[in-house]
C-alpha cells in the first residue's frame, strides 16, 4: 500500500492507474476509521480495481467554533486498517498542498445546502463541495463512495458532480451502527458514559417516527413532536434539528406520502450528532 501526500504523486499514480484501464474507487475519510469506513471501503474493494482511501481533516468544512482543532486521529491505527483491507492507497495531503498560500476558488451547491444541517453550519457543505472536487481531480476515480449516515452531503455531492459533469459515479452506502443503535462516527469519541446512553435517543426517536408512520400517521407535525418529546426526555440532549423532508429537494413534506427522509442533528453535551432514516 502506498502512502501519498502530494497533489502530483496522487495524479501520477491515479493516470498510471488509468494508462492500465483499472477502475479507482475513491473512498473520501477524515480519518479515525471505524466499521462506517470499512463498509464503504469494503464496497469499494468489490467493485473497482484500484481503492484509494483519502484520510483529510478539511479545514475549510468546519465553522470557527466546531472541533477542527480536537478531531481525533490515529494514522497509525488507521493505516493498518487499510493494509488489512487490501487498499491500494492512502492520500493524506497536507494543508499547504491542498490550499497553498493565494488560494481563493470555492465550489457551491446553492439550494440544497441551506436546509437541515446547512442551517446551523453555513458554510460546511461548501468547505465540503470544495474538497471532493478537489479529490476527484487528485485521484480521478471512476467511482466514489459516501455514506447515507450524512445523507444531506450524499445529495449535494451528486448535484455537484451532475452540474461540473464529473464522470464519477456516486455510490451511496448504508449507515453502519452499533448493536444498540447508535449511528457509527468518529465523534462519538468524544462522548462520556452517561452521555453515550443519551445519544441512544436519536436512533430511538428514528424507530419511534418509523412505528407512527407504520401504524398510519401522516402528519409530520405530530411525528417530530413525538420525536420531540422523547429526546427531551433524555439528560443533556439540545435538538438542533428534526425534520421529514422530500428526499430529493430535502424541503419539510407536509404529508406523508411516498419516500421521505426523517433527518435530525442533537447536541449531547457539546457534541453534535447526525442520524437518519429513510421510509
Ligand atoms: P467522515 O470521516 O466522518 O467524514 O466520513 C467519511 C465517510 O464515511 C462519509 O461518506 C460518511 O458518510 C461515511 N460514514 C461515516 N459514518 C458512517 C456510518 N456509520 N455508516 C456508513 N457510512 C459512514
């Protein structure tokens, strides 16, 4: 497995790559692996012949008061991972050589950044649409892989890649819990004992939203206040937000009628988790 940290040597090895008619799956991380990655990498392993797994800690998709400074990381940890995967290589650029001094060009999707998480994060999905397009032109896959757990970013990395005719496929894979249900993510580090209880609530309040929308709810008023509720009812929990979207234009639904996405972000403590469910 190689290990490449400049923008040239990713090229190089991307064109070789190509030059020999492989197929590149690009598997875009921040690093601090876990099953979550391991699925996506795994999927990538199956159906391309070259994986590039892409460990980047993006400056520019954390706002000034979230946890760029303390993201946890282990590149040691996370390098045999990938040895035990049969990844081909592992791109870790650094800051200067992914936005050297003078940088000034930034990638937006408009519409479907300002609703759910682009609503209390403003500038993150641009920070994000910047940085995969910047992946894309390091690593040239053929296919790209991102998980439905930040379903909002699967959404706007496709509107991206549809509108700058990226010639990359964009494969989304399932969200990867724990057995009790919590959603797998690198920031569930940060949680403690009894906060990590807590953070059971969020994908409680999924099954919760799931079973009324069975029984034959369809106002989704009346679900997220019953998701509401049963959040609130858990220690140190703060909504950010809960809400039954369209699962294309990601706009609150008025009814429930056909796919939605139920998508919410919650505070435990000080860290802020994401959760989702499409029915
Ligand atoms: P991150 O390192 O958190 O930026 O995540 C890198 C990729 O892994 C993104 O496409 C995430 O959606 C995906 N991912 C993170 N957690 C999970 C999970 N629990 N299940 C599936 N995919 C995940």
């Amino acid at each position: 497995m190689q290990i490449i940290n400049t923008v040239e040597e990713m090229q190089k090895f991307s064109d070789l790559a190509r030059e020999e008619k492989k197929t590149i799956g690009l598997v875009p991380t921040m690093g601090y692996l876990h099953e979550g990655h391991l699925s996506l990498i795994k999927r990538a392993g199956k159906e391309c012949d070259i994986v590039i797994v892409s460990i980047y800690v993006n400056p520019t998709q954390f706002g000034p008061n979230e946890d760029l400074s303390k993201y946890p990381h282990d590149f040691q940890r996370d390098k045999t991972i990938c040895i035990e995967n049969n990844v081909n290589a592992i791109f870790c650029p650094t800051d200067d050589s992914m936005y050297q001094q003078g940088y000034q060009t930034f990638v937006n999707v408009e519409n479907l950044t300002k609703s759910l998480c682009g609503k209390s994060r403003p500038t993150h999905f641009k920070g994000v649409t910047t940085i995969v397009s910047k992946l894309f032109n390091c690593t040239k896959p053929h296919k790209a892989y991102f998980g439905q757990k930040d379903y909002q970013q699967t959404r706007v990395i496709k509107q991206m890649t549809r509108d700058l005719n990226y010639n990359v496929d964009i494969i989304v894979c399932p969200i990867i819990r724990e057995k009790d249900g919590l959603a797998m993510s690198s920031r569930n580090r940060y949680l403690n004992e009894e906060e990590r209880k807590s953070a059971l609530v969020l994908s409680r309040s999924l099954d919760l939203a799931k079973k009324l929308i069975d029984k034959g709810e369809t106002n989704p008023e009346k679900i997220q206040r019953e998701m509401v509720k049963l959040i609130e009812s858990e220690n140190s929990t703060r909504i950010d937000y809960i809400e039954l979207v369209d699962v294309d234009n990601l706009t609150p639904k008025d009814r429930i009628e056909g796919k939605i996405l139920i998508a919410l972000a919650v505070f435990v403590g000080k860290t802020r988790l994401i959760d989702n469910l499409l029915v």
